[in-house]
DNA sequence: CTAAAAAATTCCATTATCCGGAACACAATT
DNA sequence: AATTGTGTTCCGGATAATGGAATTTTTTAG
C-alpha cells in the first residue's frame, strides 16, 4: 500500500496557520518560487518507499533536469538532503537537529506537557497529543503505557484526520466552513472495515462528535487498536489539535473508554484554557 | 574539468559526506544562494533561546529588511515556520514530519539497530549512537536503561564533538589532515572542569584514543555523567560516527568504563563491517 | 574486455526571479 | 496629536535560477 501522494501543499502551522481565511482559493500552486521547488523534492524523497536516485526523482517531480540537479545539490549542500554512496538520497541529518528544536522549544507542546502526563497516571494507558495540519494530524507527543516501543516511531508521524480519533476530534472543532473545504481535499482510503469512507459519514460522524464532546475510533485506522479522544481548542481556533487514550482492542472496550471520557474530557478542556491564557494574541 | 570537488561546502550526511576534502576553509558561508537564506533563517529561529519576533531575527541575519520579510514569509507558506498571535515565529511542524521520515528511514540507523540493542542487553545501561557532522555530534538512537526519560529529547541534539565519548570517537577515526581542518573550526567552550578546551589538548587525547580504540567521556560535557565510546566507520571513511555506553557517576566508574570497553568495541566493529558490506558504492 | 545504453553531471545564454532600498501602514507610547 | 518602533508592501534593476543540450561517468549488454 502506498499512501496517497496529495499532501496538502500548504504550509499549516500554529499561528494564521489553521484556518486560512483570507487565502486564494487556489489550491495547486505547486511550490512558492525557487523555496517550493526545494521542498517538494524533500517531500518526494519522504515520501517514497524506497531511497530513489536521480532519475526516479526526476521522474516524480516536474522540474526540467538542469533545474533539479541543481536544485538537489543545494538540498545536499545544506545538509537537508543526502548523497550517498550507491546514488541514492536520503533525507538529511540536518532535519532532525531542526526538528529536535521544533519539537523540544513548542509552546503548545509544553503547554499541554503536564495534562497528558497526569492524564496516562489517570488511565494508565497511552496518551497522544496531536496537532491539525490540513487534512491530517500530526503526533506532537506521547506517553506511553509499556516504554517498549520506541518514541520516535509516532512523534512526527502524520495520519489522516478521518480516520484517527485525535483527527476527528480536532475536525470538530473547525468552524463550518473552513471543515467543508478540508474535507473537500480530503481523499478517502478504506485501512480497515470500519474506516470512513465518504465525506457524508465524516459529517455525520463530526455531528455526533461536536454533540458529546468525544470521538471516538474504534479499529478505523489500524486493526486491534481503539480510543476516545477529545478536542483542543482556543478561541478564534487559531489552534485546532486533540487528545486521545489509546489502548489494545480488548484491554479498551466500549466501557473502558467510556470510562476514559470524562478524564480525556477534562484534560482537554484544561490544555484549551491554558492555551488561550497563555498564547493570547498580546502577552 | 577535474574530476572531484564536485558537491562542495558542507553538507555532511552519509555518502560523499564525511570529508569534504577539496573546501576553502570558509567558515560562516552565510547561504548558498536562495535555499541558504532559508535555512540561514531556520537556523537562527533553532538557536534562539526564545522566540523570536521579526525586528529581532532581522538583527541576527545580514538579510536587508525587504528581503527577509518575503523569505520568512515563504518558509511560512512552506510549514518550515510558524508565526504565531503574538508575532513570535517558531519552527515548524512540517519539520517534524520530515524528521520522523528521515529518522525511520535512515539506512546507517536500520543497520545499528540491533547491534544496540544487544550492548544495551549487555551493559544494562543507556546506549547511544551519533554520527559526525562537521564539528557536532547528531544523536541518532538511543536505548534507554530506564525509559522515564523521554527519548526525543536526545535524538535529533547536536553536540560538540570534543567534549562528548561519541564524538572524540569518530574524530579519531577521521584522516589527519580532514581532522586538522576541523580541529580549526572548532570553537572550544568550558562546560565542566574535565573539559578539553584546546586543540593541543585534544590532539593528545585523539592520539590516545587511537591507540586504545576507545574513548572515554569523564564528566567532560556534563556532570554526573560519563561514559566510554568506540568509533565506527566504513573503508572509505565516508561515514564516521560512535557508539556509547553511558551512565551516572556512581555507577560508571572507571571500573565499570573498564569493563563495557570490549562490548561496545565488538559492537562498533560489528557495526562497521555490516556497515562496509550493506552501504558499499555498489550494492 | 569492449561496446552500447543509460544515468548523472556540467555548461551557458536567456530571462524569470529574487533583491533591497524606500515608501507605506499600523500599533504602541508620550 | 505627535512620535517611535515594528511589520508589510512596492517596484525598477541586477542577480541567480532556468532548462535545453552537450559532456562525462556509470551501468548494462554483448
């Protein structure tokens, strides 16, 4: 299988970030200048199954051969892009030492550090928190249950929202137009028999959410895993992410996760607070 | 038309990486054309122990007004940076996502995995693994003694190379003339009282450490932490990196240093074979 | 081992793109 | 209202990116 290439092309972040408001509707500028040209072939080279060389590179981007060479060269240069021995490319080391400080220096992540903590002694489970990005959700932080899996396998990964709990709880917190134009670029893959695959049952789904306040994911994304989940919000929802409790479909019945409701609940209504006090417009 | 001196400047990764041989001795090329500014950006956004705001970043770059403003501004459309309500920039996530890709993927990490994770069986103690990066070390996995600690906060970190056992290791593995060029680039800072903090100094301990094959690290970085590392490296030199075995004081003594010597010996050299064998030119 | 094909890299005239000084908004401060 | 500091936009000009084609290197085939 072979996630769908379409990534959302634009850049999401914290800040003006997650709704666009005032942005051309134009959905398919393919790189903003001689800096899109450069993170487009990073995003080829993430994004492919395998270390590619040259060619295979070319052939994925539609950048004339002069241009890329040169325009990978200056990726290698700066160490956001490597060369190695047999041909091929690999993303750089240099991504990670930025990345260590993306994540280590977020506000919002250290913001919301102590509920989650507090939340997995709750529940003894593990606990993600997870950013929108788009149309997906990007894993900011994790605590887990038993430490034997390795951190860095989640953190940073990036999923579809429709089908993740932390998603779709962030989902519905967008307001109504800026949720029908995600969901308007969203493309749907069915992971397993329960997953959502049409835009009518999001809606419904982000319905029900919005009403009790949780979503939940019951084996949509990944067979034999479950969770609730809750949203984050502050209040010109410049800040869109979620919370969930995650754990094995038989340890997190329907009444284990009901029961981790009210804790998710509140712990995601405490990050909102605590972002909209602390990350407020003048501080 | 001379062969060589192809890619130049820095970019250090895996492959042609590690001595960059041909290069002016440049120290502070402040941007290899439109993508350097860029990350010239990122890099001052990374360093800073605070957010920044747009006059201060304009006060640490050479950047003319107008022109940061559009390149900040592309790196924002981009998600390599957010700007925030309070006109504060912070990395972005989209450099996680990288990140996350560029860490899973890597093939030297894939290759050490397991030879890690057996001298962390061995030893019972926290393991590292870094790979040299002009004059840093990059963490590049870690296995845990006890997992309390979170793992992203390791991995992805840049450290001076000649104050950590890591880092004396692969430069002890680099060509006298390569390490000579770097040697001068170094910029030595006091951290703890056991710091080397000269380059004579650290000539001498690089000459020990070559013939002992091994190094040690006694509290020169941090206090209350010392560890013993062996170097890795392929034939041709093209990748350097080291392994460690590290732990509290109390706990590592000079005994204790004395006696995981040979496992992470045998581990970096096993390391270095599979390396050799898996990442030759031609595979 | 040699020949042929494919892949990777370099070249260079053209022009699109980026540059950057200066003018313009927009706050916050007095 | 005046002032200072900060952020954003403009636009002619120069630089740096472009991309087609030639060259070199690597790989495959004979």
């Amino acid at each position: 299988m072979f996630g769908s290439a379409a990534f959302g092309k634009r850049g999401f972040g914290l800040g003006e970030a997650a709704l666009s408001s005032t942005e051309k509707p134009d959905l398919h500028d393919a790189g903003t200048g001689t800096l899109g040209k450069a993170v487009a072939i990073l995003d080829i080279v993430a994004a492919a199954p395998h270390p590619l060389r040259f060619t295979e590179i070319l052939n994925l981007s539609d950048q004339p051969r002069g241009t890329l060479h040169r325009n990978i060269s200056n990726l290698v240069q700066e160490g956001l892009l490597t060369l190695k021995r047999d041909h091929t490319y690999e993303l750089g080391l240099r991504l990670l030492v930025f990345a260590s400080r993306a994540w280590s220096a977020n506000e919002f992540r250290v913001i919301a550090e102590p509920h989650l903590r507090r939340l997995h002694e709750v529940t003894g489970e593990t606990v993600h928190l997870g950013i929108l990005r788009g149309t997906e959700v990007v894993y900011l932080d994790k605590f887990e249950s038993r430490q034997t899996v390795r951190m860095y396998s989640q953190i940073g990964n990036a999923s579809p929202a429709y089908c993740t709990g932390v998603g779709k709880a962030a989902l519905s917190a967008l307001p109504q137009d800026e949720l029908d134009r995600r969901i308007g670029l969203m493309d749907f893959h069915r992971f397993t028999d329960t997953t959502i695959t049409s835009a009518e049952m999001l809606k419904l789904e982000l319905s029900r959410i919005r009403q009790e306040g949780r979503a939940f994911d019951r084996e949509e994304h990944e067979a034999g895993i479950r969770c609730v989940a809750a949203p984050i919000f502050n209040p010109d929802r410049s800040i869109v992410a979620g919370i969930s409790v995650t754990g094995p479909a038989f340890r997190a019945t329907d009444a284990a996760l009901e029961d981790w409701t009210r804790p998710v609940r509140e712990a995601a209504a405490a990050i909102s607070r605590d972002v909209g006090a602390r990350l407020a417009p003048r501080s």
